[in-house]
C-alpha cells in the first residue's frame, strides 16, 4: 500500500517503493493517472520521481485529511488507464559518440575494461524508461544502464558540461538539456534540444516514456545542428 506523508499544508507525497524499479515506476504511472482522474482540479500540481509522487492541492476547496481520503480511494479504483499511453511512446535521439564529445569515454574504458565501441554498443542497443525529469529544465533521468557500464559519478564535478551531452552516473544515463555544472561522465553528444517549452515537463521525453539512443556520424551531428 502507498505510505503518504505531508510535505507542508498543501503538498504531499506518495511513496510506492523505496527502490529504483520499472515495475514501481509503472505503478507510479498508474497513479498519476488515477489520482488527476479521481480529484480533478482539486490538485494543482503531480510530480512524479522514481518511486513516488508529489501532490500539490488546492488548499481552499479541501483540505489535507480529506485530500489523503481522497487519493486513496483514487488509488484503490478500476479507472481505465488507457488513455495514458506515456508508457508506450519511444523516443529515438541521436547520438554522436566522437572523441571530441566522449569527454570521459577513455575513464570509462579503463574502469569497465571495455573498448569505446563495446561501451557505445552496449549505451545504445538498449532502451531506457524515464524515471523523472529535474535538476534543470528538460532533464530526464533514464534506466536503467547494462551492468558492465554502471559508473560512479566523478569525484570532481565539471563547472560546465557542454549542452547535449550524454552522461553515465551510477545505473542511469542522461542528457544535459543546458551547458550546467555536472559529474556525469560524459560518453558523447546529441544535437537535438531536449527543451521544450510547450510542454508541462518542459522535456522532449516525459516521465514514462522509453528512449533508445541512435549512434550518428559527424557529419549527421553537424548536419543536425550539432556544435563541437
């Protein structure tokens, strides 16, 4: 059963799980849905994270004993998810792992003991569900990582990873959306914005949807609007 505690007097949070898990994320999916289904616009705002959901609610029309009533009952109901089709939407971004861009790729090789095509084989012929979006506009935490690739965070941080760029950290991978300090180890570059300011998340990928990375040549890169 989801444990609900209170943030302050209009947010709360849900927890489904206390573990990085697609089976919890898919639940936290569900959730969403069920819960903007059952309450409307009672709430003003759902954010959702790896395993557990941040619920913001109007605080002049309900209060906080009767909006946790409220999302549990939403949470035990049948409501069709069907029209939540988040789950199935893949997101192909194209990568170009180079060199110039692999800012880390030769400390990965030499902790994995892999070669950069087996590192680069094993990041992109795999697909990654988005687990949440945060730290800066647009960016999208994605699982989960081939084990032979799991890396540590690097201890010293760079003041400014260029925008684009494609980090490994722990069993997740992402993408810088903004040139922003970061400690990701940085294994290659896409050209494409990952901001989109049209959109709730303000992200190219939502939360529940799958990404899968597509190697591309310089040229493509540069042909897309990629900067070296």
């Amino acid at each position: 059963m989801a444990r609900i505690e209170a943030v302050n007097e209009q947010t709360l949070i849900v927890y489904f799980g206390d573990r990085i898990d697609d089976a919890i994320a898919a639940e936290v999916n569900r959730a969403i849905y069920q819960v903007k289904a059952g309450l409307g616009d009672l709430i003003t705002d759902i954010i959702p994270s790896y395993n557990s959901m941040l619920v913001t609610f109007d605080l002049h029309r309900t209060d906080r004993f009767d909006i946790i009533k409220r999302i549990r009952q939403a949470l035990e109901s049948e409501v069709d998810a069907a029209g939540d089709d988040s789950d199935s939407v893949v997101v192909e971004i194209p990568v170009y792992y180079g060199e110039e861009v692999a800012l880390d790729i030769a400390d990965v090789c030499k902790k994995t003991g892999l070669d950069a095509d087996a590192v680069i084989k094993l990041h992109s012929e795999r697909e990654y569900r988005v687990y949440a979006i945060g730290f800066s506009p647009g960016f999208a935490y994605l699982g989960s990582l081939d084990d032979a690739i799991v890396m540590p965070r690097k201890s010293t941080p760079r003041l400014k990873v260029p925008t684009g760029s494609v980090g490994l950290a722990d069993n997740q991978t992402a993408i810088y959306p903004s040139s922003t300090p970061g400690g990701w180890q940085i294994i290659g570059r896409t050209p494409l914005n990952m901001v989109d300011w049209d959109s709730e998340s303000l992200a190219r990928v939502n939360v529940g949807n799958r990404v899968r990375f597509r190697p591309i040549d310089k040229e493509e890169f540069l042909a897309q609007g990629g900067v070296l």
